[in-house]
C-alpha cells in the first residue's frame, strides 16, 4: 500500500501524518493550537514550525485561549526572545488577536468548533486523491471560510493557510487514496 509522500522521512512529520492530519477533532483547544501553528506557517515549512510546536505550546501555556486573549505586548515581546518560536511579531500578536476573536465566537456559537464545523455541515470531506500532486492548495471552501474570519476579525488566515487548517482538524481528509491512513482504509 502507498502512503502519503510528504512527510518525507522525517519522523516528525510522519508522526503528524499518521497521528493527526486529517483525523478529526471538534476540541477549541486544539483547533486553536493548529489555528497559531498554521497561521505561524506561512511563509514557512511545515517542519520548521512542526519542530517549534513544544516551544509554542509552552509559551502560549498549552495554547489556553483565555490567557493568550490576555497577553500584553510585552508578554509577546519576552515570547520572542526567550522561545524558540517563529520571531515575526505580527504572528506572536494575531495569537493575541485570534485568541480574542475566538472568545467572542464561543459566546455566539458556544464553540469555536460548531462554527467552524458547520461549513462543512459536522462532516468531514473525504477525498480521493491517487497522488499528493492532486492535493489542492486551497478550495472555494477555504477561500470562503477565510473571508468569514477575516470580516470577524481574525489574523493570518488566508485562503492557502486555511485550506492547510481544514485539513490539520480533519475537516477534510486528504490521504491519497492508497494510505493506509485514508478513512476508507481504516478498519
């Protein structure tokens, strides 16, 4: 059986790979945390900032968006300094931001998650891609959800970045058809 190219033999990616790309997960938290890491992407490898990931979490203790919401420029600037997180300080303050934004939806929709879940009516897309070629880098659905957060207020966000998201909290699977990890493979 062929699985999925891109993570490359690097362990770190085949265990994101195997363990939660595109498995679904309706957690704020966690939604949160992929919200940060992917936002903090751009621009960037997956695996530079996959390697990041223990720092962030640290940092942001454990992405809890109550106590990111909170943070002050100052809390940012010593983030910057003292961890070993991407350095460009407008993604250190969209955490902030989108931390924020996010308290305002769970007021609205009771979680961050029922929002986000309901573009894709609480199920996930299931693809079936022969190659990792076919994998598109974002879709009308990521370009809308982008422009909704945008208009909400949320930062580093774009439709590319959001597609990415999407598959990160399995709201879509995108396992080439012959991984072992693909919905339709597992038993």
């Amino acid at each position: 059986m062929h699985t999925c190219l891109w993570p490359n033999n690097n362990q770190l990616m085949q265990t994101y790979h195997d363990e939660e790309w595109c498995v679904p997960n309706s957690e704020d938290q966690y939604i949160f945390e992929m919200l940060t890491l992917e936002g903090a992407q751009s621009g960037l490898s997956w695996s530079i900032v996959l390697s990041k990931r223990d720092s962030y979490k640290e940092a942001f203790h454990n992405f809890d968006i109550t106590y990111c919401s909170k943070l002050t420029d100052a809390d940012l600037e010593y983030i910057k300094v003292h961890n070993n997180v991407i350095k460009h300080f407008s993604k250190l303050q969209s955490v902030r931001n989108n931390a924020k934004v996010i308290l305002k939806v769970q007021d609205e929709f009771k979680s961050f998650s029922n929002f986000l879940w309901s573009y894709v009516d609480f199920k996930q897309i299931v693809n079936n891609w022969d190659a990792d070629t076919q994998i598109p880098a974002q879709t009308e659905l990521s370009k809308q959800i982008s422009n909704d957060l945008k208009k909400r207020g949320f930062k580093f966000i774009g439709p590319v970045t959001m597609y990415s998201f999407m598959q990160a909290i399995g709201m879509v699977d995108d396992h080439i058809k012959t991984c072992a990890y693909h919905v339709s493979n597992k038993k």
